[in-house]
C-alpha cells in the first residue's frame, strides 16, 4: 500500500455497515486492513473498493472465536475497529451456538491487540441498542434510553431463553465482556469505544449488493417495494439509524480517546411511515406498497432515545428519515434495472 496514511484493522469489512465504514475510513486519508471469512469476501472487497486499491489489503480470519484468530491481523496497525460477529448456521443452544461465541470473538480481538499490537492507542466496537434496552418494558411510552442504562437480561436469562430475547443478551454481554476486559487486564494501553445502532436502514454501498441477497434490514424494505407483502408489517424496533451515519460515528469515535458507549440514531419510526414515504415520494411504488392506515403512525407512543453524547463529543448529525428510507429504495430501484427483477405485483 502506498497511503502513507495510519493503518486501521476493520474486521467484517464486509458487512452492510462494514463496507461503508471502511469506504469511511478510506475516504479520510486512513489505510485499512478488512478481514473476511474467505478468500471469495476478500476479493469482492477489494473489487468494491477498487478506486482505492492502494490503501486496502485483505486478512482471512475463518473462526474469530479461536483463540489468537486474530494475532497476525493486528500486528503493525495504528487503530482496530471490530465490527465481526460469529456466524451460525442455526441456534440450537443458545449458550453454545451463540452467547459464548459472542463473547469470545470480542475477547480474541482485545487480547490479540494486548499481545501483538501495543502500539493500538484505540479500539472501537459494534455493539448494539440492544446492549441497552430493557425488552421487559416493551415501548414503554415517556422513557428516555442512554448509555448509562443496560439491558438486564443475564447468562442464565439468555441462556434459558425462548422468546428470541438471547440475541439481544449475546449483544450486551459481549460488550460487558469487553469493558471488563479493559478494566481488568494488564497490558491494556489502549482505550476502547463502543457504537450502539438501533434497527440500521439505508443504502447498501455501491457495488456490495444484490436483490437476491439482502440483509435483514434491507430485505425488510425491498419486500415493501415488491408486492411479497401487503399489509404494512408490525415495527420491530421504533428506532433507526442511516447506515452511513453508523460509519462515520465508527471514524469519529476512533479519532476521540474517550472510553465512551455512543448510542446513534436518527430518531424514532413506523413502518407505516415507511410506506407513507415511499408512497407519497416515488410514482412507480405506489401500486405496490402496502396502504395500510396512511398518516397514522405510532411515533410517540413508544420511548425515546437520547442521542446528544454523541452530537456533542464526537459532533455528528444525523440524517434525517426520508433521506434514510428514499435513498434505499432509490438504490433498490436501481438494482431492478441493473439486475432485470420484475417486481411481483
């Protein structure tokens, strides 16, 4: 690489959010090292990024749960952010398949970075809103969310759990994990950041995407503008964030040296929003969104988040709902034609 720029380890660089953080970091005059699962993820990372070519390399890390997976990855780099999650092919054991590889894939990266890369001053983390939110509540209409609060599920809970709750709770201790292992560890000379997201919506990043492999988030949308669903869908969290935002607040807080959680997002929505928006804004959608009840959303009725840390230490704005939910169905739009997908109506 020829970037003469500090050398950031972005590991799932390959991700929804990844591949926006790392164009974020790139766009900013940083070199990034992006690891993936295989050697197929490197080379469309490489592919997608190619304007620049120079400043990107690609590391193979098949398992983040094994110990020193990712030992060579650090080495030489200047920050870490660690956006990677284990990956499962199915839970059957909630314990096994998911919250102990949640954890340990946190514990690889810090401990890596304590061993072989001393020189990181800063690492930042993926974590989650869900790491925060007490699902017991439910909307809990007039509470307000901030990073001082933690979801209280425990091991036992998540462990035990059938209510599709342990995911939430891998989440939240996974990132305890980290915290305590920043506090309780010797050799730490780094300080650590977490972001946490609500439900992430946006554009995918150019190039990373097709109609026939979308993320959660997104397949949620796409299947708005398809016709696959006619009635407006139940809002599973009434909280978002723009995808690109998450990117940049992953840059922004790797630039601070606060040990700092950061909660982000743009504000409250409903689905019905959703397809109000795309309705009243896009001719072509209007025969295939779901109507529903038009104009009457459930925003308010749930509780709030309170993002001013983040709009004060690391000076972001968010972007606002209809350039979140326009701009992704602009590029679901494009996609159709790029891909010849008749839309089923």
């Amino acid at each position: 690489m020829s970037n003469s720029g500090p050398l950031i380890l972005i590991t799932g660089g390959t991700g929804f959010i990844g591949n926006h953080t790392v164009a974020q970091f790139l766009s900013h005059g940083y070199r990034v090292r992006a690891t993936a699962r295989n050697k197929d993820s490197c080379s469309r990372l490489l592919a997608i990024h190619d304007k620049h070519r120079e400043s990107i390399e690609t590391h193979v890390i098949t398992d983040i749960t094994l110990p020193g997976a990712f030992d060579q990855a650090v080495k030489g780099v200047d920050g870490i952010v660690h956006m990677a999650s284990p990956f499962t092919y199915s839970i059957t054991d909630n314990e096994k398949d998911l919250i102990i590889p949640a954890i340990n894939g946190t514990r690889r990266i810090l401990e890596s970075t304590v061993s072989f890369a001393p020189q990181v001053k800063r690492v930042v983390l993926t974590s989650s809103f869900a790491s925060i939110v007490d699902f017991s509540q439910g909307l809990w209409p007039g509470h307000v969310y901030d990073e001082t609060q933690w979801n209280p599920i425990t091991f036992q809970a998540a462990k035990d759990d059938k209510r599709g709750l342990a995911y939430a709770g891998s989440k939240k201790l996974a990132e305890q994990a980290a915290w305590e292992f920043t506090k309780t560890t010797a050799g730490v000379n780094f300080s650590l950041a977490t972001i946490n997201p609500p439900m992430v919506y946006g554009p995918p990043f150019p190039g990373s995407a097709n109609l026939r492999h979308l993320g959660q988030s997104a397949s949620e949308i796409y299947a708005l503008m398809n016709g696959s669903v006619t009635a407006v869908p139940p809002t599973t969290l009434p909280a978002f964030v723009d995808v690109r935002d998450v990117a940049k607040a992953h840059r922004l807080a790797f630039e601070t040296d606060q040990p700092q959680r950061f909660l982000v997002s743009g504000g409250s929505f409903d689905m019905q929003q959703v397809c109000d928006l795309l309705r009243e804004n896009i001719p072509k959608l209007k025969s295939r969104v779901p109507i529903g009840n038009p104009g009457h959303e459930s925003v308010g009725e749930h509780y709030l988040i309170d993002c001013s840390k983040a709009r004060n230490v690391l000076g972001i704005e968010f972007l606002p709902f209809s350039s979140t939910f326009l701009d992704m169905a602009d590029t679901f739009m494009q996609l159709e034609e790029l891909e010849k997908t008749p839309a089923s109506v």
